[in-house]
C-alpha cells in the first residue's frame, strides 16, 4: 500500500488548526484568570472595609497611615 505525501500546505494547514485551538484555550484560560484575580480583589476590599469598621481610627488617621512610606 502507497503511503500519501503530505505536502507543505496541508501540514501549514494543520499547524494553523493547531495554534487556533491552542489560542482559543489561552483566551480562556486568561479570562478564568482575570475572573479569579477580580474576585480576590473584592475580598481583599470587603476584608479591609470590616477592618476599617471594627478599628477604633478616623478615616484621617488610616489615609495618614496609609500614605507613609
């Protein structure tokens, strides 16, 4: 039996399938990522804002504090 020869075109054409694919997971990869990282940041901002409420500091006394080095 004869084996086929894949010419240069056909295997651009798989390659190009390849890396579409391969994008398309990658797209969704880092759009899962960007969701993970924005729901970190609102806990972040809720655990800060219950800390803010509990202390017994104004409001000017944690933006001095906050802006120090």
């Amino acid at each position: 039996m004869a084996r086929r020869v894949i010419t240069i075109e056909e295997k651009i054409e798989r390659q190009t399938a390849e890396v579409d694919k391969a994008k398309k997971k990658y797209e969704e990869e880092l759009d899962q990522l960007n969701i993970l990282i924005e729901q970190k940041k609102e806990l972040e901002s809720k655990e800060l804002l219950e800390a803010f409420s509990k202390s017994n500091r104004t409001y000017s006394e944690i933006m001095e504090f906050l802006k120090t080095k």
